[in-house]
C-alpha cells in the first residue's frame, strides 16, 4: 500500500472513530472536533479512560494492535457506565462499533476519577495474558524468534530438531506487512490448518537500521522467494500470492553477497574466483558412492557401525548385486574414515554430469555439481538486458521489484517502455545449504531479496532427535550436548547448558532464603 493510500486510511478510521464517539468526549470536558483528529485523538481518548498515553504508539504496531483495540473498546465502555460482561463482551463482538450506538442513544454519565482495576477476576486474568500476549509478540516481532530446523539441508552444523533463537535485530528488524495477523504464528493456524492473516490491508515494506551487514558464510534465516510460483510448490500451473512476511521461512548459509560472483566447478563452490574458505564450524556434505572389493565379511557390519558414529542424517543404500554402496550426505572426512575400512576398495564423491532443467536460469546446460559464473545483483547496479542475460533478472523485475515485463521477440518493455538495461533497486543474496546434494536452495531459484530477509540464528536453545524416533527411547533423543550453544563462532561449538543449569540452581536457591528472610520479618 503506498503511502497515500495509508494517509487517507488513517483518515477514514478518525473520521469514523470521530462520528462515533463524539458525545462522549464532550461528556467528558472535551471538544466535539478533538474527536476527529488523527493520532491527538488517540492521546485525548487515552486521559478519557485513564489510561497511558503511550498507549496510543501500540495502535501503530501491526498485529499488537489488534490485541490492545479490545482493551481499549471495553476501557471506554466502562468509562461511561458500560460495566456489565454483556456490554463488554458486546463491545468486543461488535469491533468496537458499540460503542457508537451508546454514543448515540444512551444518557451518557463519565466518570473521571473511575478506578482502573478490573471489576472481576476473570478480567484481570484476561487483561494479564493480553498484555503478556502483546509483549511476547512485540519480542517476537523484533527482537527475537524461535525456529526449529525442519531439514538435512545444513545438517552438521545446525541439524534436524535444533530450536534456534533467531535475532531479527542483527540485519534490522523488519515491520510486518500484513496488518491483520494472528500473533507468534506463521502463515497457518497451528490444528485448524487454515491460513492465519489477511493479506489486506498491507503495509509497504520497511526495515529497522541493522547492527551488522550479511556476511559471507553467515547462516540467514529468510522467506522463500519463490513461495508464490507454482512450479516450485505443486506444479498446479496456479500463481499463489502471499506478503512477503507470510512466505516459507527457509535456513541456509549466504554464500554469495551483492556484487560476487558465484562459481561451482565438479561440486567445488568459488566466490569471485577463489574457493571458498568456509569457517571451521561448517561441514559440507556430498553424496558417495563405497565399492567393496568382498574380500572381508566384516565390511558391511564395520560399515553400518561407522556410519552410525558419522550420523549420516540422510540414509544410505546398496545396489542389487550388493557390492556398492551410496550414501547420501557425507563429510569428505567422513569419506577418509570409511576409505581406510578393511574390504573397501573405493570411495567416490557422486558428480552431476548431465543437465538439469530445473538448475536457475532453466536455459543454461547447468547441473548442482556446475553453475556459473553468476553475479549477484547490487542495489543501484546497471545491467544490460538482451535474451542471454533477461533469464536471470526477469523474476527480479516482476516478481521482486514489481514492475510490468513484456518480451515480444528481442523486443524487452518494462513499464511499457523499451528497456536495453535495468538497474537493481536492492541487494540480493545467494543462499546454499552444507548438504549439497539434498539442499533447495538458490541452485534451484535464484536470488534471495533483501526484503525478504528474516534475521541471523544465534543460538540453539533445545536439540531434539527427530531422525530416530522410533530407534532411541525418549530421554536418548534429546541431545543436551547442543543445548545453549551458538550458532556462528570459531572452533566447535561449546555447550553453555552446564552454566544455565548452575544460574538456574543458584536462584532457585537465592529465592528460597529471600522468601524465608522475608516471611521472618513480617511475623
């Protein structure tokens, strides 16, 4: 929505507000057109009801909105004399909208000095979990959020059953677009399964300053670019529309940043023209192919060992006459350990050789082991654009920076206007998972907006086997030694979970003798 647009919104909502309600700010001392004022009238209703005036800010903040509106509707009512459950509950029911008719029909008493606790205790429990709502979803929103990883796709370094903390103030946190949302959910409602925002009315985007720019090799949590393309989600042929905020959230590492130039050669990942150096903590995977040479009947049973120790997280198999077998994800020190077990004859790193339709940009004989060279598209960066080079940009032009591309032949019109270059409006990003030959990642949709970055994940607070369910009992599964630690970092990631435990005791303890100290005193 431009910006007009949301002018004249907040218009029509005062107007409205101000036919609605002026009796009662006269009632209560004020003037009839203070009533109508945009933002002065929130700040005026707020010393009507005794309430804040800080109130007003959180009418401004999508989604918490939607939670401190019912408060405030039932706060007016009862100040007015509207004090009965059925006025409240009509008040809330109504949208507000009662509100007018009592404006209208009734014999208005204010009362200035009304006392502001809760006439029952069902109301102030439901006032404490609406305010504990309203700051847990204001943390959420742009502080810090939870997410657990669901796939293999960076599986070494963060693994299935990880739950993170999520920081969305590190690359600045982004205000929600969709206004009318239900709070600390996705895009579904969780058991219902039904969608859980309206993509009307919807906010332009807009980002908070950012503590630290993406860096090469940061893992970045971010919305699925192409969430809204059908032949990425069921083939249909039907073109899906979702806010950017309501995409798929996806985890993968940012290997390529604006201006780079991404290269694979024989699954070998070069940035600008040199390999890439990833840091110590990440452990790219491949698939592999083991040759026995049957000499030694230990093999398999010595294998099936190693592998459990190497927790290859995407299974393995054997071929029909069961003298080769292929391994999913695997370390290429993982494939040293498994070289030197007697009965082995050879182990081979699986290589994509033919073209594959499906590999960005659909037109080039690419395949995931060989791609590019591909640069990255910077912000205010000019591009010639012709038939060789409109395959990598034009989702990035219509898609991502919303403008009208029309291709008739060699003829290029953007806006219906003849285009032989185009420049990026914002950065983008190249993201990849460490598990290479089982990871959705930009190899197969191209580039990452920065409008559709989420935030940095930097912390993983729980770990949960998900991948053995069935195979270890309950207690087995939790993997404590993942519990409180970092995410990015040199060297291997350490557990802070021991310290957590000790924090935690020595309040515990701390609490009991404050509590005992206390109860001494007042007796």
């Amino acid at each position: 929505m431009e910006t007009t647009s949301w002018i004249l919104t907040i218009l029509a909502v005062s107007t409205i507000h101000g036919i609605g309600t002026w009796k009662l700010y006269t009632t209560a001392g004020k003037k009839a057109w203070e009533a109508f004022i945009p933002i002065y009238n929130g700040i005026e209703l707020m010393e009507i009801i005794n309430r804040p005036r800080w109130w007003v800010l959180l009418l401004f903040i999508p989604v918490i909105n939607l939670l401190i509106l019912p408060v405030i509707w039932i706060e007016t009512l009862r100040s007015f004399g509207k004090k009965s459950t059925a006025d409240m509950w009509i008040g809330v029911l109504t949208f507000g909208l009662y509100i007018g008719f009592v404006n209208y029909t009734q014999t208005l008493s204010y009362e200035a000095k009304r006392s502001t606790k809760p006439a029952t205790q069902v109301l102030d429990t439901l006032g404490s979990i609406t305010f504990a709502l309203i700051v847990a979803t204001f943390v959420h929103t742009y502080f810090i959020q939870p997410f657990v990883i669901p796939t293999s796709s960076l599986e070494k370094t963060l693994k299935i059953g990880d739950f993170l903390f999520v920081s969305k103030f590190h690359y600045g946190a982004r205000t929600p677009m969709t206004t009318v949302a239900a709070p600390m959910v996705h895009d579904t409602l969780p058991l219902v399964k039904i969608k859980s925002y309206s993509s009307w009315p919807e906010l332009p985007y807009f980002r908070f300053p950012a503590l630290q720019k993406i860096e090469r090799n940061d893992i970045v949590v971010f919305n699925w670019p192409v969430d809204t393309v059908a032949k990425f989600r069921d083939n249909s042929g039907i073109r899906y529309y979702k806010p950017i905020d309501k995409k798929s959230n996806y985890v993968k590492r940012c290997v390529g940043i604006p201006g780079d130039v991404i290269t694979l050669k024989n699954s070998d990942l070069y940035v600008n023209g040199k390999l890439a150096q990833l840091p110590k903590r990440a452990k790219p995977q491949f698939s592999y192919k083991v040759a026995f040479d049957g000499n030694n009947t230990n093999t398999t049973s010595t294998l099936d060992a190693t592998l459990r120790d190497l927790e290859c997280s995407d299974g393995f198999g054997v071929n029909d006459s069961r003298d080769t077998l292929y391994i999913r994800a695997l370390t290429d020190e993982g494939a040293k350990t498994i070289k030197g077990i007697s009965g082995v004859k050879s182990v081979e790193k699986i290589i994509a050789k033919e073209t594959e339709k499906s590999i960005f940009p659909y037109t080039k004989n690419w395949n995931v082991d060989n791609l590019g060279p591909i640069k990255i598209p910077a912000a205010g960066e000019t591009v010639a654009l012709n038939s060789e080079s409109l395959p990598f940009y034009k989702m990035i032009i219509s898609d991502y920076e919303h403008h009208k591309l029309q291709v008739n032949g060699n003829e290029i019109r953007i806006d219906g206007k003849p285009a032989t270059s185009y420049t990026f409006e914002q950065d983008y990003y190249w993201m990849m998972g460490d598990n290479r030959h089982n990871s959705e990642d930009s190899r197969y949709w191209g580039f990452v907006p920065a409008d559709h970055i989420v935030g940095k994940p930097i912390f993983i607070w729980m770990s949960f086997d998900l991948n053995n369910v069935f195979q270890k009992p309950l207690l087995d599964r939790f993997r404590t030694e993942r519990f409180f630690t970092t995410v990015s970092g040199d060297g291997e990631p350490e557990s802070y979970f021991k310290f957590f435990l000790i924090a935690l005791t020595g309040y515990f303890i701390w609490d009991y003798f404050n509590k005992k100290k206390k109860k001494k005193e007042n007796n």
